[in-house]
C-alpha cells in the first residue's frame, strides 16, 4: 500500500516501528515551511497543499493532536475515506498480530487479570495502571499488560516485576479477533480515555474497570477519532472510574449521566530515606516536557528568586521530550540558569535512586488530574509544591502536608520556593505530614482495598514463585 505520512515528528519517529513492511511511504507533509522540499528517511516532505497533486491509497497522521490535521486535508479537499488517524491504520493493516513477552514468574493464583494501556512509558498514567498489575501480581493473579505501542526499556521493567507484556498492535480498535483472547481473562482494566473502544465493547460487565486520568485538554481529540466505534450506553454496565475529583469533573462535562467512583492511585513503598545532600536543596520537577507540564513557568519562578537563593538550589527537570519546539523554548529559558538541570527520561530503578538526592519536588502543571510525582514525593517524606488545578491538591493541606499556590500565580509560586529555601531545616513537621498522607489515601493496601470495594473481590496474598 502506498502512503503518505502527514508528521515527521516525534510522534512518528517512535511508533514508525509498528508500521506494515508492505506500506510503502510515498511522500512525507509537514506544515513546517523549513523541512517543506527537504529529504527525510529517503523520502520528500511536502506542503500539505501537494496532497491534492498526489497518487496514493491513504493518508496517516502522525500526531497526538491529530484533529487539525485532519481538517486540514478536509478542507483541502482530501477525500475522508482517504484520511486515517495513525492507531486506525495500524489496526487495520496488522490486525491478528500479538507478540508476547513473558516475565518468567509462575503464580499461584489461576486467575487472569488484563489491563489495556495505549502505550508503556513512565508517565503517570501508565505508572497507576503498572501499580494496579502490581497489587494484582502480590496477591497471585496472572496479570498481562497489553498495548499497542511500546518503549523497549519500560517493557523490560514491567517483564521484571513478574507482569507479562503483550504487542496487540491493533488496540484500542478491538474486533471479534480481539475479544476471544480477552474473554479469557477473569477482569479487565481499560486504562485512559484512550481505551474507551475497549471498555464498552468488552461483555463482562462489573468484572470491566474504565480508569479514566486525563486533563480537560485531551478529551475533544479522544473522543472525535473514538466515539464513533463505542457503544455510549455500555458505560452504565461497568465500573468507570477516575482518579481525582477534578477529573471526576471533567469526565462528566462529556458524560453527564454515567456514575463515576473515585479510585486513587496506589504506589509501591521505595522511599529511600532524607536526602543526603548537605551544601544545596534539590528540588525536582518531574514529567513529559510539553506545554501542560509548564516547566518554562516552573524556569521563570527559579530565574526571579534572588541570586542568594538560587545559589542554594539546584533544579532537576526530569522526563521525555514530547514536544521540539517546547523543548527549544524551555533550553533557552533555562540556558542562564545553572542551577536547572536537564536530566532527560528516567526508568523506574534509576528515578527509584534519584529519589535519594531530591529534598523537595513540584509540580506546576497548568491541569493534573492527580500526579503521581507528588504521591512519590509524599512516599519519601519530600517537601511538595503543586497547584490549585491538580487533583492531589484535594489532599493536601497548605503548610501542613506541603505547599499550595493557585495555578497561574507566578509570584506566589516564587513565594512558596522562597519559603521552603528559607525554612527548609524546620520543616521535619511537613515531611512527617506528607508521608502519612501517602499511607492514609495511596498506599498499595489502600488500593487494594478500593479495588476489592469496585470489582467485588477479595485480593488475598499470595506467593509468588520463579
């Protein structure tokens, strides 16, 4: 089949893998006027404009925001049946494919729990469903993951842990092919927004969890390019869950009339003791770097401290680039700033050791339905920094257990960095504060518990033999 790839991004350079040896790439687009006639992987990348002059049988966007893309051929007058969002496509052309890969770990207990993901990687949303299979595991359930998209090193870690990882390139768009290995699992958890397909098209009733943890933001692309395919009133056969109250909310500006629970997430105990540092306080901001995490905002609060506090800090920004040109934005903001340190993406062992070295953490996302970072920060008994627009703001109060300051207020953001600089040797209260909060509300015995109160099951330990 010849295509055309609508995206040269990185988008496409980490899911290129997954695409059919038999789809010949004819041409590249770009609505980057300076990669527009340039060569990329052997191929011309064109102006959106030439598709029209084109010989092709479809055309595939590569993007996580897909949508103007896609109205853009539109309107370009691309005929629709033409136009395929990159997950379609690839559910189409590799249905039937499943690739295994097995952790090694024999339980005791024989029943199966599946949870759908829409890609492994080390961001919090990934890491809740992770934390999920985890509990399962501890208790004997045979637990798979399985996804469509995959990072190498993250399925490693997950095979470790004693969770086998299943290749399903054609999910979240199951068919009959799908549901006869999925049947075969007693529950089934379809993680995100993403899942959707999967969770309304799944038979098995309150034995479904729908988890749901997106921000505001991700809802209008998701659902234009899903919904189509769901059965909308399956919604009131299953569990649907979110993680916070705030994405509670959000959920239900889209689905008014679905009953939503709260399930927090739950995160294995690794706390690793006080930091060790003794000459400067590390404070650590941790995520994909991309607009909604508002690093560059967390850059400008660091770059207005005076000059005596921020020589008594450095600042860790940790996650994967997801975005090029906020990532060229955010190098020089912080070019000037010696005290802020790109670390780059991660995995689970090495941020587990990381840990040690950090005294505080923040996060200053414009929206975070909960945040996972802060949770682990809390675990360890770090000093924690967030915002109003963040689920894990509902647990915490200012002062007390950690910081809070109303998203979008610079000035007092500087002023909570300020005052944990000033005051950061009294503050054995907050951290004594903050790590009980993490054992009241997202311990792994709480999430249990609040999974044996949705699914209706008992989750009782097991061992666990290699």
């Amino acid at each position: 089949m010849n295509i055309v790839i609508f995206g040269t991004g990185l988008f496409y350079e980490r899911r290129k893998k997954m695409l059919p040896t038999d789809s010949r790439i004819v041409a590249f687009l770009d609505n980057n006027v300076l990669k527009q006639g340039s060569i990329f992987e052997n191929v011309h990348i064109y102006a959106p404009e030439s598709a029209c002059e084109m010989e092709y049988d479809a055309i595939i966007l590569a993007s996580s925001t897909p949508g103007e893309m896609r109205g853009q051929l539109i309107s370009l007058e691309v005929p629709e049946e033409k136009i395929f969002y990159w997950e379609e496509y690839i559910s189409r052309q590799r249905r039937g494919t499943l690739i295994k890969y097995r952790s090694g770990v024999d339980l005791l207990n024989k029943k199966k729990i599946l949870i759908i993901v829409p890609l492994t990687n080390y961001t919090g949303g990934f890491l809740a469903a992770f934390n999920v299979g985890i509990c399962f595991r501890n208790r004997g359930f045979y637990v798979v993951i399985a996804v469509p998209v995959y990072n190498e090193k993250a399925v490693e870690d997950i095979t470790k842990s004693g969770i086998d990882v299943w290749i399903c390139p054609s999910l979240p768009y199951i068919t009959d092919t799908e549901l006869e290995w999925i049947d075969a699992f007693d529950y089934v958890i379809s993680n995100t927004l993403q899942t959707i397909i999967c969770a309304t098209k799944i038979k098995k009733g309150k034995k479904v969890l729908f988890w749901i943890h997106e921000p505001e933001r991700n809802y209008e692309e998701t659902l234009k390019q899903y919904m189509k395919y769901c059965d909308e009133d399956y919604l009131q056969e299953i569990n649907v869950c979110t993680v916070s109250q705030l994405s509670r909310k959000i959920f239900h500006k889209h689905f008014q009339n679905i009953n939503v629970r709260i399930l927090p997430p739950g995160i294995e105990d690794f706390a690793g003791g006080a930091s060790k540092n003794e000459n400067r306080i590390t404070i650590a901001l941790i995520g994909n770097i991309y607009p909604l995490k508002n690093q560059i905002g967390f850059a400008e609060a660091i770059s207005r401290l005076p000059e005596e506090k921020r020589s008594a800090i450095e600042c860790l920004i940790i996650g994967k680039d997801v975005d090029s040109k906020y990532r060229q934005e955010l190098d020089r903001k912080t070019a000037p700033l010696p005290c802020i340190r790109m670390i780059g993406e991660t995995p689970m062992e090495q941020m587990h050791e990381l840990y040690k070295e950090i005294d505080a953490v923040a996060c200053t996302s414009r929206e975070e339905t909960m945040s996972m970072v802060i949770i682990e920060g809390m675990m360890c008994g770090k000093i924690c920094i967030t915002n109003t627009n963040t689920g894990i703001a509902d647990y915490i109060q200012d002062g007390v257990n950690g910081y809070v300051y109303n998203e979008g207020d610079t000035d007092e953001l500087i002023q909570k960095i300020d005052y944990v600089i000033t005051h950061f040797g009294q503050l054995d209260q907050v951290r004594a504060k903050a790590r009980e909060t993490y054992e009241r509300y997202f311990s792994m015995e709480c999430l249990k518990k609040n999974l044996e109160a949705i699914l209706k099951c008992q989750l009782y330990d097991a061992e666990v033999t290699e």
